[in-house]
C-alpha cells in the first residue's frame, strides 16, 4: 500500500511543480501545513479521500490524473517531460469532454 501513496504524492508533486507552486502554497490551499504536504509527497502521509478533490481542484487537474494506475501500472504521462505533462492532460481533458457531446 505504500506505494500507492508514493506514486500519489508523486503525482501531487509533479503537478505542483507544474503550477510553478511551492509546498506553503499548496498547504494553505488544501488546509494543510508545509510539512503535511511535504509528508504526502514523499508518501508517509496517508490522505482522506475528500482531499482528493481538494488536491485535485486547486491544481487544476482531474482527480483521477492523481491516483496511480490500477495494478502498478506506469501512466504514459509518466513517461512525458514535465513541462509537457499538463498541457498533455489538458488535451486528454477536452478531448474526453468532446467524447462526451457526441
């Protein structure tokens, strides 16, 4: 289980990072201090799944784009440059919202 708490807090810290937002940011965001964010992002820190959408939310993102994929899987965001990631999630966004219409 602890590695899908890495692979989480991996996640949050990626996308911080791509919202160019440091750890105090994105605690007073969420509610939480600098040091639980720091926890979460290397995996210590478990987190409720409320907070999901809280993350999610305030980094612009879609809940799912936070949790890892089923089985250990790698995500092919992964294997993207970090500053391609968000604009890749943000195309994959409009496009499922445009699956969606038709």
């Amino acid at each position: 289980m602890n590695g899908f708490y890495e692979a989480f807090g991996d996640r949050v810290r990626k996308a911080r990072a791509a919202l160019g937002m440091n750890q105090q940011e994105l605690g007073s965001a969420v509610g939480l201090n600098r040091t639980s964010i720091s926890n979460i992002e290397k995996g210590r820190q478990r987190v409720a799944l409320h907070m999901l959408f809280e993350f999610a939310d305030v980094l612009r993102v879609e809940p799912e784009s936070l949790l890892p994929a089923p089985g250990g899987r790698s995500d092919v965001l992964d294997e993207l440059p970090e500053d391609a990631r968000g604009w890749a999630q943000s195309v994959l966004a409009k496009a499922q919202k445009e699956a969606g219409r038709g």
